[in-house]
C-alpha cells in the first residue's frame, strides 16, 4: 500500500504544477470577494487556504509589492511565480521547514 501512496504522491507533484497555477490564476477573483480588482489583506486571510496550502503560498506581504495593503492583478501573478519558487525550493529541501513534502504520510499532512 505504501508503493501505491508514494507512486500516487509522486505523479501528483509531477502533474500538480499546472494545476496549482491555474488555481492560484482563477483565485485572484474568488478572493477579490467585493469586486474592488483587488485584494485586500482581509480578503487574502479569508481565502489564502482556498488558493492551495497556505504553507506554500506566499505571504500577503511578499505579493503587496507596493505596500498599499492590497493586491493587483500584476502583483497577483508575481505571486504565481513566487508560489512556484516556494514549492520548488521546498522539492529540493532536506530540512523540516516544508514538512509534508518531505513526509507525506504523517497524518498532520493528510488531507481529509
């Protein structure tokens, strides 16, 4: 059972990629939740965790490039690119700061 969970966890990081970026894509508008084009640090703590794992988004402050405490769409998409170098560091970590990539069977991991 744990070849079949490993296998499964590895295609799912190999075929995860495109998927994670056109959720991060399509949550620019599920979290602009009144509409405004941008969002707003509530509004980003309302959905972070519906955009992907909050361990592997990036922070609020890290896209607020021009810390006017919202979000636009340009610093939305840098975001995208700053997700992607999060999840790609935490690949190649060895350390415990990206946990349940590096131990997807411990059930604090384990998606319900």
């Amino acid at each position: 059972m744990s070849k079949i969970w490993v296998a499964l966890v590895a295609v799912m990081v190999l075929l995860g990629t495109p998927a994670l970026a056109a959720n991060w894509a399509d949550g620019f508008k599920s979290c602009d939740a009144d509409g405004s084009g941008t969002v707003s640090r509530a509004e980003w703590n309302n959905c972070e965790a519906k955009v992907g794992d909050p361990t592997m988004n990036p922070t609020f402050t890290m896209m607020d490039q021009d810390a006017n405490n919202s979000v636009d769409q340009d610093e939305w998409a840098g975001g995208a690119k700053q997700k992607m170098a999060i999840s790609n560091n935490c690949k190649k970590a060895e350390g415990s700061w990206c946990p349940c990539q590096n131990n997807p069977d411990d059930p604090a991991c384990q998606k319900n």
